[in-house]
C-alpha cells in the first residue's frame, strides 16, 4: 500500500487555497423567522434537500480535499430527522462536526443521540439577552425559555459550547448582557457579530441599522469584556462594516478557505454568492466537491488578485481584505467586481456612510420577517 500524502500538504504544495470548513445548509425550513437570516430571500423546498447519502458522500470528498471542520447549519438542522445520520457521516469522515442551531427543538434525548453519534461541538443562536427582545427578533414567542434550557443541557453533556449572537439596533444596548449570558451557562465562546447586510438583512437594514455611536459604544463593551474575562471567554466579534474604513476579508478571501453547500446541494463560495447573477454553481450530484473547488466558474469568478481593478490590485491590502465582500460591493454599487464602498478608497465610500447614517435614525415599523415566499 502506498504512503498517504496528507491533501492539506499535497494542495499547500502546489499552491493551491486548501479549504479548512464547509457550511452545510442541510434545510432552509425552521422555527424562527429572524429578519437578518443569512438565506436567501428564495428558500429551497424540502423536496429539494439533499438525502443522508448525498451529504456522507460530500463529507467524504470534503476530507479528501482537506477540510477539517463541518458546520452543519440551516435554517434549523434540527428540522431534519434524519440529522442523526448525517453527524455519524461527518463521524465517519473523520471530520470535526459543530452544529448551529437556534436550540428551541432539540430535547435532551435527542441531544445524547445526537452526541453519540459523534457531534463535537454546538454553537447556539440568541437573538436577544432577555426574553422580550428574543420573542421580537425571533418571532416566537416562547424561543428564550427553550434555548435557556437547551443552553443548560448542551454544558450538562460536556458538549463546548458557543453563543452566538447576531447583534443590530434592536439588541445593541445588550452586549454586556450576551456575555452575561454566556458566562451563566459556561460557554467556552461567545461570538458578538453585527449583522451583515445581505438576504433578509438587506431587505431589513434600515430596522436593523445601529447608529455611529452606539456601534462605538458595543465596540468599547467588547474590548473592556475581553480584557476583563481573558481566560475565561473567548469573545470573537464581526465589526459592522458600513460605519468602518476598511471592510472585512470577507470569508478569508472569495475561493480560499470556505464552501458552502445549500440544501439542494449547490456549491457556493460564500452563502450571499447567489445573489451574484451571471455565476455559475456546481452542484454536488453532478461533480464531485474536488472538481468544484478547482474548477467551477463560481470558485475561479473572484479567486486571487487578477479580478481586481486596478485600485485594489494596487494597493497593499489586497492580500489581506482581497478586496472586501463581492456581494456587498454588488448590493451596494450594483457591480460584484467594485472595491467593496466600505473601503475608504472606493469612489462609493461616502455614499455608503451618508446611507448608513439615514438609515440609522429612521423610524421603521416592524421588520419583514424570514418567511418561505
Ligand atoms: Fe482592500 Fe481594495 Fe480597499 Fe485596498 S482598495 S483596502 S484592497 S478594498
Ligand atoms: Fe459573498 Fe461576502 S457574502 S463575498
């Protein structure tokens, strides 16, 4: 038999991006309706979704090709009955599985089947801090009672746990209170990541838009909490770029470390990517994920340098931000190959700032919340 080559080291060593996760979308079905969901405003159907087959297969190519970590996310995985099987796939894969769930339909037995089959770690959603502000974002009006408890199950097992809150002008004044949180169930990381504006959050931001100010004050809350709780907490956080000067790399760079797979088994470079027209998706039960990785024309469309204009191609951030966001910069310019405008260079960056100022003090009844169209 001859010597396996570890892929990570064999792609390192031909100079190619070696991804390290892959979001796996299994449903767009859940409970929840969160005005800012990540989905796009078009959910996949049940009948669409990939069967456990399917994923065991895309897990097992997924390590071939080097990734180490699945995410298996939603919508609410916990809608699928079979999540299960689909955690022993990762199981057997040899990959680390972390579940992202809004926790409000997980019971404890189900909980122990799902860690017996090889679920390593969860990662739970609030939406407020307090019951009220859950029940407003969520739409659901018992969600912060379940998720407590949940919470509480989730340490009770030995599962790590993380709390994840996505934070917008409805719970901003609550940072202090997320880590509060957090610190009561014995969460090992809390992730306080304002909400970025595309899918439902796009066509939610002026409710969801925080002022200038309070952004800075959330920024202070988080660096005097890790300061304080070093060792204890881990408290990773996602700026909110459009009060920012410079954007984020945006999923470590289009094509480099991440995939995303929908329901249906679309391969995605990040979970806005359909919102790009013109791209070309692969999907998994007509190529495998190596070809796709390599070769699909949504992976090449934004990879590297050479798409950038001539701004970002030279400037000497382009191998740190690589450019920003490809689907901000499309929202926002309506051009998908433009500087991201958070960027102080890019000729928008003043427009974007005047718009995220207005939209910070206008007054908006309500939100459009998440719903199958
Ligand atoms: Fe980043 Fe492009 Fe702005 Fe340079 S010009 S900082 S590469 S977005
Ligand atoms: Fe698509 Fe940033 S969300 S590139």
């Amino acid at each position: 038999m001859g010597i396996q080559t570890d892929p990570r080291l064999a792609f390192a060593e031909a100079g190619s991006p070696v991804p390290m996760g892959m979001l796996c979308e299994l449903t767009h079905r859940c409970p929840l309706q969160c005005p800012y969901c990540s989905n796009p405003l078009e959910l996949e159907r049940k009948s669409a979704e990939l069967d456990v087959e399917a994923w065991c297969r895309v897990f097992r190519q997924a390590a071939a090709l080097g990734v180490l970590q699945v995410h298996l996310s939603g919508g609410e995985p916990a809608a699928r009955r079979d999540l299960e099987q689909i955690v022993e796939g990762c199981r057997d894969a040899g990959l680390y599985a972390n579940l992202i769930t809004a926790g409000v339909n997980i019971d404890r037995a189900r909980l122990e089947r799902l860690e017996a089959a090889g679920l390593d770690h969860v990662q739970l959603s609030f939406q407020g801090a307090d019951a009220e502000t859950t029940a407003l974002v969520s739409h659901m009006k018992d969600a912060h009672s379940r998720k407590r408890a949940f919470a509480r199950e989730v340490v009770d097992l030995g599962l790590p746990l993380t709390i994840n809150a996505v934070i917008h002008r409805a719970n901003i004044e609550q940072i202090d209170d997320f880590i509060a949180l957090a610190l009561e169930f014995g969460a090992r990381r809390i992730e306080i990541a304002h909400a970025q504006y595309y899918g439902w959050a796009l066509a939610n931001r002026a409710a969801l838009m925080p002022t200038r100010a309070q952004t800075e004050r959330a920024i202070g809350r988080v660096e005097a909490a890790r300061a304080r709780l070093k060792g204890r907490l881990t408290i990773d956080s996602v700026i909110p770029d459009y009060h920012a000067r410079y954007p984020k790399a945006c999923m470590n760079g289009w094509g480099r470390q991440s995939i995303n797979v929908t329901p249906g088994g679309k391969v995605l470079p990040c979970h806005a990517a359909e919102t790009i027209p013109g791209l070309e998706f692969w999907n998994v039960a007509e190529h495998s994920l190596g070809d796709i990785w390599r070769d699909s024309p949504a992976f090449a469309a934004y990879r590297g340098t050479s798409w950038m204009n001539e701004r970002c191609r030279s400037c000497d951030r382009r191998e740190i931000d690589w450019g920003g966001c490809r689907c901000q910069a499309l929202a926002l310019t309506g051009d998908a190959s433009e500087t991201d405008p958070v960027c102080q260079l890019s000729p928008y960056h003043q427009r974007v700032h005047q718009l995220a100022q207005e939209e910070s003090v206008r007054i908006v009844e309500g939100f459009r919340y998440r719903r199958p169209s």
